[in-house]
C-alpha cells in the first residue's frame, strides 16, 4: 500500500468520528495546524515522524448531514460482506440490483445487494420471487445513522480507532444492519 494512501481517522475537536481519510491529507493538515496527532502510527517515514493512525482537528468542524452514496464499498459494508441470497462470507460479492435495471430498478440503497457471483448468475434477470430466492433480509435505506456504521465497520480492522468508533465495551461481534 502507498504510504500516503494509509487510511487515518479524522476526528472532530470533540473526539467524534468524522471521516477517513489518508495520510497525505492528514499529514498536510498535522503540518498546517489544522489538526493534531492523536494516536502515531507504527509507520515511520523520517527520524521521529509516524504516519499518524488518528488525528484530531484543532477547531470543531460542523460537519453537515449527507447521506451517504449507494457505492459497492458501501453496500458490501452494509451488508456486512455477506451474500443476501445464500449468506455466504468471503466468496468474490458482486452488487446485485434486487429488481433488475431492465425492470426499472434503480441503483439505489433499498434496491441494492451483496450476491455472490453464483446466486447472482442464478437469480439472473428476475426478481428474487421470481427466481425463488427470498433475500436473508431486506435492505435497508440509508438513514441517520448509517454513515456512523459503515464507519465502524471500516474501522474495525485497525485497533487504534476502536475507542473512537461507538464500540461496544463488551467487544461484540459486528453488528447487522439490518
């Protein structure tokens, strides 16, 4: 992986979550004053400077709602990077429109799901009665809360951000969206 491209938490002056973003970008505003070191990576790039792991504005940022974008990285974190067909994890997910596109579908979050490559070539352009595939549950619009999940979900790979990210104290498994 790029060195710049290293993902870094962004926090808010109040420690609230506000993105990810890279060590490029994070650098530059650690070296603005924009922003603060939190957490330093284990990552060194010169004498006793580290690619910082979480980093923490100086100034609190109003941060306005947007709901976030139906993307395959989205929705595979949604979907908790499961099949909603069979339920299978790690197999090779493809982004599968519920009612096909050639039925007026759109590429939406309540119309858009993880398939594996074989429930999706199954399942091919019909809808999920259809084809006598029922869905393990049906997906769920992006709502308030859901730029703060995928963001936990993102993060949970990396142990430094999980005081940050909402986690449970009891270090449960992931949530499901649904």
């Amino acid at each position: 992986m790029n060195l710049k491209r290293k993902p870094v938490l962004m926090l808010n002056n109040s420690f609230e979550p506000i993105r990810i973003t890279h060590a490029q970008h994070a650098l530059k505003l650690v070296t603005k004053g924009k922003a603060v070191v939190t957490v330093a990576g284990k990552t060194q790039i010169y004498p006793f400077v580290y690619i910082p792991s979480v980093i923490r504005l100086v100034d609190y940022a109003v941060v306005p709602y947007k709901r976030p974008i139906p993307s395959r990285r989205n929705i595979f974190t949604r979907d908790n990077h499961r099949c909603l067909y069979c339920g299978r994890g790690n197999v090779d997910l493809e982004l599968e429109h519920v009612i096909p596109r050639s039925r007026g579908g759109q590429s939406s979050w309540e119309n858009l799901v993880a398939a594996c490559r074989a429930c999706n070539s199954r399942k091919d352009n019909r809808t999920p009665e259809e084809a006598n595939m029922p869905l393990i549950h049906r997906p769920l619009p992006a709502g308030v809360h859901t730029n703060r999940f995928i963001l936990k979900m993102l993060g949970a790979e990396f142990s430094d951000w999980s005081k940050y990210l909402w986690n449970d104290s009891k270090g449960e498994e992931r949530l499901q969206f649904a």
